[in-house]
C-alpha cells in the first residue's frame, strides 16, 4: 500500500503548545510593614507560579520532543508492493531551427496530479501537470529555449551545472514574471554529463521546487555513445529522480513538512523532509528491467533529504559518472550516498527473472544525537523494485575504461585560495543581497576553495556555471566515490573540503553567478553569494554592486 501523507498542519486548539501567564490587577496597601507582608507574599507566590509554570512548560516540551523525536525515525520498508510502472520523462529532441540552433520550448503551468490515494494534489509542472521533460543536446551544439511563465508567481530557470554566461544562467537575476518569456541561447561546451533544471527565484526556491518544477538536461558528445555504457533513453538508460514530499491532510503538498510542535521539536531545520518518497513523480514504482545492464542516471532532486543508496539483496553495482561527467573508469559500490542536488550515474547488473530494490539505507550525515534522527539521519526508504523479465538482451560487460572522461582540475602552487564558511543563514557571516558582489574572480584562472559548515548542520555546496574538483576532504585524500568533476558537494558538520574550481570563462563584471547551500531552506534563507567574472588584472576595478540594483 503506499503511505499516508502525514500530516502537517498544527493542532488547531493549540492545545499542547507552551502557555504563558500574565498576573494582573493591583490594590491599595494597608500601613507599609503589612504592606511589606503583602508584597513579600506576592513575590512568593508569583515566584511560585512562574517556578510551577516553567516546569509545566518544561515538562510539556520535554513530552512533546519526546514524542516528536520517537516518530522522526522514519521508514516505508514493507508498506509498498510497487505495483506502480516507474514514469520516464519523456525525452524533448530539440528543433533545428533556420540559424542551426537546437531549439526547446518550454512552458511552466499548473495543474493536479494523483501523488497520494484518492486525492488530487495541486502542482506545478514544465510542459505538463509535475515535473518537466528531460532535454538533451550534444556538445558543439547552439542552444535556444523559449521559456513561457504560466504560473501565478514570478519563477526563474537555473541550468544546473551548465557551463555558460551568468546572463543566462537562470538564476535569480533572471526572474520571468507571471506571463512573460525568456530567451536565453548559448554553446554547449563541456564533457558528456547528466545535468538539470529548477526554478532559482530569490528566498522561494524550494516552494518552487517543492511544488514541481524540475527536469534533466542530458549532455552527449563525441565519446558518450561510444563509450560502451548501455545509452538508450528510457530502456537500458534510465533517469531516476529521487524527491520526497510532505503533505496536507487535504492531499495538498507542504511547504513546511513539519508541524508546529515537531518545528517546536527542532524538526524541520533543514528543510521539507517527506515521509513520501517519489521517482519520476511515481509513488510505490517499479522499473520492468529488460537488458542485462541498467544505466540509472540518479538526481537527488530533494530539497533537504540525503539519500544512502544500496541494493537490498548486497549486489554491487558500479558508478561511471559524477555530476559533470564520466569517470576515467566505472568504480565499484555498494552503497552512493547523494546530497541534494548531486547526481550520479551508475550500471546495474540484472540476471533474468529476479527482483531486487533500490533502497536508501540510513545516510552517514555527520551530525550526532538528536539532530541525526530529526534530519534524517536515521530513515530508511524503499524507493524502486527493479524486474527482471525472463530473456534478457545484452552481453553484461562493462567496459574496463571510459574514453572521454573529463581530466580533474588542477590548480597551481600559486593558486588563490578563498574561504567559505556557512553558518545559520549566512556564508562568511553575510546574508544574501542581491545588489551585492561578494567575490571577483579572473576569468579561466584555477582557484583554491576552502568551504567548510561551522554550524554543526549538514550542508550541500554548489557552485553555478563551472564544475569542480574535490582535491581533499577534512584534510585527508579524496574518497574514490567523490573523485571526478563535480558541481555540488556535502559538507559533514566541521569538516573542510578543498575544491579546485575553474573560474568561468565569459567575462561579465555586471551579471553575477551563485554559490550557495543547496539545502533549499537554507538557499532561500540567505546562505548564498555572488561573484562575477572579470577581464584578469581588473579584479580591484571591478564593481562590488550589482550595477542599477536587482530585486
């Protein structure tokens, strides 16, 4: 059966929630030593009352967080029968248009979909109800879209991961109002790689996100298809976006995720954590395997939740590529562990006729009793059963090395290095200001970036327009599963992780790029900065203001 939502709303007569007292009235005193009597009796008794409310109180919210954290440990393991077929976005080919471009066009609207039993949820979606299409282009390619707003609020559209000018990076500097359109066009230069889109309005990315707006943007080039990997969209090459959602008792979604008093608990820091776990928007799904290899292309499209990846019958599978592309060969694995907004694409082996499922098992988050448990840190989630059917095609090799895996970056003894450090809502103790430049940076230069949490709280780190490389993680050596180019990295609370990242190359010291914690509630809180690029040697000339201000 599929889980119930939970419910999100609070309870209305407030009747758990802490009190409060307030002592009124006053009276004439008799002569002062009875009047002295009086007000010590008073102070007495008040200071009584406040003693016994405060531990009513503190009583109250010790059973309350007990309560809370008891039921955060959460799990769907034997409630599903995945009865459901796994929808595979459909794949949107662009048009050649007179000038040689690869057009897409694309549309944001509303619509309904049936996300929980017997209800009707309303969502948002890209040329469709929920989610959007997947796009695919291959490198050398001109790239146009046409993207229509037919929502009632003003939204953007980010290209995860894409290496292009900040103009038409689809951050918040880009926000298409409620009916207009935007057109952003640019060359596709970069390695083979599974990329993605979302919705990136300043403070309301995750609303956006949370109500559907998502899709993948697939990058070929000359060596992916030859690469010997399974590459037939929707058959042995398959995309898998993993998201988890909360809702209304009324089959609405929530954008909290969390009640008052399980906020009040301390749940709900990092974001909507669902108790409903969704692939490709499906509920309870199941994948009909018909190749001997499955190329899975996953993106965790949660706003918060961290996903522990594994098969439940221990079978190993292999990881060919990170976020930006392939790895120079497919890496061996149990268990992948995905932040949000990190992607992954891993090869499957499949004998005829079993069954197996993909699971998230508890992920090593780095944070310590309680906020282990209240940020997921405990959960366990049946995500996808994988058939097999009886005869399956392909020979179950995977190739040895993978041709046209992207070289990592490397920076020079005399790199630059720059720190970032995240806490609360801010990075290097600011909040976003969309008017402000925090960092300039000299186009095509190899910088050194040191990004550590400071807060104790889990944190994903992610750079627009460029892709990185991990050099080192809390000072030791890289672990394999993190080696290859990268855009979006964890950070375990305390620990530094060094990347070298390749400044963009399109020199525009008016139009910022982001980096920010891609924890969305984070994001939106003001954990973000901004930094342009500029012509080298003019980095203390350049502007620290957005130019004519942005809102």
């Amino acid at each position: 059966m599929n889980r119930p939502p939970r419910s999100a709303t609070p309870d209305p007569s407030g009747a758990d929630r802490p009190g409060s007292g307030e002592h009124t009235g006053e009276q004439d005193g008799p002569p002062v030593p009875t009047r002295r009597r009086v007000v010590r009796r008073r102070i007495l008794i008040t200071a009584g009352s406040l003693l016994g409310l405060g531990a009513l109180t503190g009583g109250a919210y010790g059973v309350n967080y007990a309560l809370v954290y008891r039921d955060r440990k959460l799990s769907n393991v034997g409630e599903l029968d995945f009865r459901n077929p796994v929808a595979v976005p459909r794949l949107l080919e662009p048009e050649k248009d007179k000038r040689g471009r690869r057009h897409f066009t694309l549309k944001a609207r509303t619509g309904t979909s049936s996300l929980v039993p017997g209800k009707k949820t309303p969502t948002w979606g890209i040329n469709g109800p929920f989610l959007g299409p997947t796009l695919r282009a291959r490198r050398g390619d001109t790239v146009s879209v046409t993207f229509s707003n037919g929502l009632p609020e003003t939204t953007t559209l980010h290209w995860h991961g894409m290496h292009l000018p900040a103009e038409f990076d689809g951050g918040p500097h880009q926000a298409v109002a409620p009916g207009e359109v935007w057109r952003p066009s640019w060359r596709l230069d970069q390695p083979a790689a599974t990329l993605w889109y979302h919705p990136h309005p300043h403070g309301k990315t995750a609303d956006h996100v949370t109500r559907g707006i998502a899709g993948l943007f697939l990058v070929e080039d000359e060596h992916s298809q030859g690469s010997g990997l399974p590459h037939t969209y929707g058959v042995d090459d398959v995309p898998l976006i993993l998201q988890d959602r909360a809702f209304q008792d009324d089959g609405s979604l929530s954008l909290r995720g969390v009640s008052f008093l399980e906020e009040l608990a301390g749940a709900g820091s990092l974001g909507v954590l669902g108790d409903n776990i969704f692939v490709n928007g499906t509920a309870n799904p199941h994948l009909k395997v018909t190749t001997r290899l499955v190329r899975l292309r996953v993106l965790n499209g949660s706003n918060a939740r961290v996903y522990n990846l594994g098969l439940t019958d221990g079978r190993a599978f292999h990881l060919v590529a990170q976020e930006s592309g392939l790895l120079p060969a497919p890496l061996r694995l149990r268990r992948l562990q995905l932040a949000p907004a990190e992607r992954a694409e891993i090869v499957v082996p499949f004998e005829p006729g079993e069954k197996t499922v993909l699971r998230s098992y508890p992920p090593d988050l780095g944070v310590g009793f309680p906020n282990g448990r209240l940020d997921g840190g405990e959960d366990t989630f049946d995500l996808l059963q994988f058939r097999a059917a009886e005869k399956l095609r392909g020979s179950g090799e995977l190739p040895t090395e993978l041709p046209g895996a992207p070289e990592p970056v490397k920076a020079s003894d005399s790199a630059r290095t720059r720190k970032f450090e995240l806490s609360g809502i801010q990075i290097n103790g600011r909040s976003m200001d969309m008017n402000r430049i925090d960092q300039v940076a000299p186009a095509r230069a190899v910088e050194l970036w040191d990004v550590q949490g400071i807060d104790g709280v889990p944190h994903s780190f992610h750079v627009h327009g460029t892709s990185f490389s991990v050099v080192s993680y809390d000072g030791g050596p890289v672990p394999e599963r993190l080696r290859g180019l990268k855009d979006t990295v964890y950070l375990r609370p305390q620990e530094t992780v060094r990347l070298a990242v390749p400044i963009p190359e399109y020199v525009d010291p008016a139009t910022p790029y982001m980096f920010h914690c891609h924890m969305l509630k984070h994001e939106d809180q003001g954990m973000m900065g901004q930094f342009t690029v500029v012509k080298p040697g003019t980095e203390r000339s350049a502007p620290r203001r957005v130019p004519g201000g942005h809102h």
